[in-house]
C-alpha cells in the first residue's frame, strides 16, 4: 500500500559528509593516528560534537575534548594533509548513487549543500563523478556567511534552483543541518550518522535508518520501482569466517538457531552496512549451500552494545556446527532493524522476514548467486558497495 503524500516537494537538497559519502569513517581513521602523538587515545565520545560542523569548529571540539596543547587552527592544519591524502578512499553510503540516479533520471532538481570548504568538496567529488554532474548547484560552507545551523546555505540552494523554500526537502545525516533545514522551512528528513541516537532528531519530519530506507513517494517525488517482492536487490557482498558459539538467543530464547559469526576484523565492513536485515546464500565448507537471512546490528530488543552479524541458515540441522567455516553472499535488503515490544512480536517478525528471503532466493536474480565460483570470487576481493 503506498504511503500518503506527507508533502509536496519539487526539490531535493542533500549534504555530502555523513549522508552521501562515509566521510565519518575517514575522520575517525585519521584522528585515531593523529591523537597517538598526544598520547591520547580516540575513542568517538565526542563525535556528536563534530558531525556536521564546519572543520574548524571540529577542531576546536577536538582540541577542547581532548585538552591538547595546540590551538584549533594548529590542528586543522596538520589534519588537513592526512584528510588530503585518504579522499580517495572515501565511499558513498549505502543507497547514495541509487537515489542521485533515481531523482536525476525522473528529472528531479538536486542541490548539494555542505559545511565544508568548496576546494574539500571539488576533492571529495572527483573520486565520485557521477555524483557531482548530477547536482544543478553545490553550495559549500566558506561560499556563506554563515554554515549550518544557520538556514543561509539552504535558502541559497533554494535561491540557485528558484525554487521555494517550502517546497524543498532536505536529507541531512547531523543535528545542525536538520536545524538548518528547519530554520529555513523546508521539510527534512533525517539519516543519523550515529547509531542509536535517532532519538535526538526529533525537529526532522521522519528519521530513516539509511538511504535504502527512504520513500520518494512520501513527498511527492517518484517512488523506486527496484524493489521485488519485498526485498531490494544489492551488489552483493562477502563476509565468512568459523562458526562460533552465539549469544545464547538464537536457539534459547527465539528458537531460531542462528549461526554466529566472530565480528572480529570486519568492524569497518560492518560500519558500512546499515543495522538491518538482509538475506543471501550460505555455504557451509562441508555441508554445501543454504539459504540464509541475517541481521546485522545492535538488536535494540537484547540492548547489543557492539553491532554484529547473525545468520539464519533457513534448514533444519540435526546438529551443531560450532568451527565449521561459513561463507555468505549477501545479495539483498528485507529492512531496517526495528525494536519490539515483545519477545512474541520479534519472533513473529524474524519468521517472517525468512519467509521473504526464502521466496525471493527462488528468483533467478537472487538464484544465480547460488554458485562456488561466485563465492571464491567475491572472496578475492570483488566488493562494492554501491
């Protein structure tokens, strides 16, 4: 059933750090090396202080948070060549090139608007080009008198596409971008960066947990149309490793026996995968292929307080297969993590999310994937995360 129209809007505006590419992920590798030389250890406390500030601001954060001996401008200058030199690694979030290729496709108005400086900006787009020729405008932090939470970057991207603010809708991962938007009378809708802290975006007009999640429609925009039977198809992706004893949940409490994966070395795989449920083939080195469901995330209904990776091999096995070595293909989306009221509900939800999973895998777009030349492939290193 399709949503109603929340609002009418004839413009999208997006930022850039946090929301189209993981810039976030960039900072903390950088800052985790540089804070070594002040024998001080990075720890993300204070990320909250930083994401979507303008970079001096982020320096003055730092500098406070962690009381080294060197001013906010000292800082930004020796961070600024260590940033130079690690843009190219910089990935676009999940869901980013579906959305900018869906709204340019359908001809729909796309500004980018974004605190950081314009040359940081040119930077960071010229690793993703296609990004960058779908925006009518880009506006950046230093071409305003004022960056975000002022609503002046925003009202010029309206003024640039001659579009009325009201009829704007901003995506916007940080809490001064949404009071920005807000400030500017445009509808927002909120991708939090941070995990679990969606509760403090309440000033947006909806919260999604990442770009895969949002509804075009619900503004009044075309809505996708790549979805199939209730599941979104991605580029798949490969993560494997020995079996482990889980958390005492899967069989125990759910009776769904899952079968745990150590998290270990895939923490910055993991980040860059929203918390939600996705499904995809299963190998299992001496018993062959499975279908598998799988969520990844911190289950707000057990309070995780790391996220992590638990698959459901949907077969009935007599016995345990603690050590065995499992490989998984992921090859696409069901939904986002969400938190339930009850035991029941949960249970109820996880059975069917693997009936979603099991029937679309019949499908040949999935059903191909089911291949041991595809596994070793993917697990040489082919893995986009487009």
């Amino acid at each position: 059933m399709m949503d109603c129209v929340r609002k009418q809007v004839s413009c999208v505006i997006l930022d850039l750090d946090g929301t189209l590419v993981n810039t976030d992920g960039l900072v903390t590798e950088v800052l985790k090396v540089d804070l070594v030389k002040y024998k001080k250890k990075w720890d993300g406390r204070e990320a909250l202080k930083i994401i979507g500030k303008t970079p001096l601001e982020a320096a003055a954060a730092v500098v406070e948070e962690y009381q080294l001996p060197l001013s906010k401008e000292d800082l930004l200058s020796e961070l600024t060549p260590m940033f130079a030199d690690q843009w190219c690694n910089l990935k676009a979030l999940p869901g980013a090139y579906r959305l900018v290729k869906h709204l340019k496709r359908h001809g729909v108005q796309m500004a980018l608007a974004s605190n950081s400086p314009r040359d940081s900006i040119e930077t960071k787009l010229s690793y993703h080009p296609s990004l960058k020729e779908s925006f009518s405008s880009i506006i950046a932090g230093d071409e305003v008198k004022s960056g975000k939470p002022s609503p002046e970057i925003f009202l010029e991207a309206a003024k640039r596409l001659n579009i009325d603010p009201s009829e704007c809708l901003v995506i916007e991962d940080s809490l001064p971008g949404i009071a920005a938007a807000k400030a500017a009378e445009m509808e927002v809708v909120a991708v939090p960066s941070l995990p679990n802290h969606s509760h403090l975006y309440t000033a947006a007009d909806e919260v999604i947990n990442s770009l895969l999640d949002l509804r075009p429609e619900k503004w009044g925009l075309p809505p996708f149309e790549d979805w199939i039977d209730g599941t979104l198809p991605l580029e798949p992706w490969h993560i494997g490793g020995p079996v482990i004893k889980g958390y005492g949940r899967g069989s125990k409490v759910l009776g769904i026996p899952t079968a745990n994966l150590s998290v270990e070395g895939y923490a910055t795989l993991l980040s860059e995968h929203p918390a939600g449920v996705y499904f995809g083939w299963a190998k299992l080195s001496t018993r062959g292929f499975y279908k598998m469901a799988m969520s990844i995330g911190w289950n707000p209904y057990f309070n995780n307080a790391e996220k992590t990776i638990e698959p459901w091999l949907l077969h009935k096995f007599d016995e345990d297969f603690y050590g065995e070595e499992l490989d998984l293909v992921i090859v696409g989306y069901i939904r986002p993590e969400a938190n339930f009221t009850s035991l029941e509900s949960l249970v109820a939800k996880i059975h069917e999310d693997g009936k979603t999973a099991a029937n679309a895998l019949e499908l040949p777009l999935y059903a191909k994937y089911k291949d041991e030349r595809y596994f070793k492939s993917i697990a040489l290193g082919h893995n986009s995360h487009l």
